[in-house]
C-alpha cells in the first residue's frame, strides 16, 4: 500500500482549521487515524487533500477511517514523523492515548 497521509488525532482539526480527523471526539480515549492511499498525486493534490480542508468525513476512494487505544505506523524504510508541527522522529511509531490525562478549563 502506498500512503500519502496518516493522519491520527483525538481532535477533529489540526491548527489553522485544517479539520483532519473528522470523526475524533476529545474525550472518548479513542485515536482517530485519516489515511490517503492508494490513489495518484493528481487525485491526493487536487481531489481528496482539497475536500479534508473543506472539513467534515471524506467518502471518496483513497481515504480511509480507522481508530483505536492503540495505534502502530510501520514503512519498509524510516519515514519522518510530524508530531506537533515538528519532525521528532521516524517511523515505526507506536501511538497511545492516554484517556483524561489532561484537564481543561474554557473560560469566556
């Protein structure tokens, strides 16, 4: 398989609005994974990537939704992995959540 994006998240956007994840809920301790694949770069550029902006789920071939506690991303060769918006380190990657780790307070 060849993946152009794998996205994981347990939030619906990334910053700047880009909403990734659609189907990712805060506080249910589930990652959501938004996968492009199996497509061409004209369909990836000019197809899919343009609808994930647009936000909400994707139904197109090429893009996949899966989720779980537990997420594991391995290549055939060390791929760079985007965490945060920086490069910290390659695949293989093991992802885990940690259910209601983190307390937030909204105040208006």
């Amino acid at each position: 398989n060849k993946a152009w994006l794998i996205a994981c998240g347990n939030t619906t956007s990334y910053g700047g609005g880009l909403y990734i994840c659609p189907h990712a809920v805060p506080t249910d301790g589930i990652l959501n994974v938004t996968l492009l694949h199996n497509v061409g770069r004209f369909k990836v550029l000019f197809r899919l990537f343009p609808a994930l902006l647009r936000g909400g789920p994707v139904f197109k071939k090429g893009v996949s939704y899966i989720e779980g506690k537990v997420i594991t991303v391995e290549s055939d060769r060390p791929i760079p992995a985007i965490v945060d918006g920086e490069i910290i380190t390659s695949t293989p990657l093991h992802i885990k959540v940690h259910e209601k780790a983190l307390r937030l307070i909204l105040t208006m």
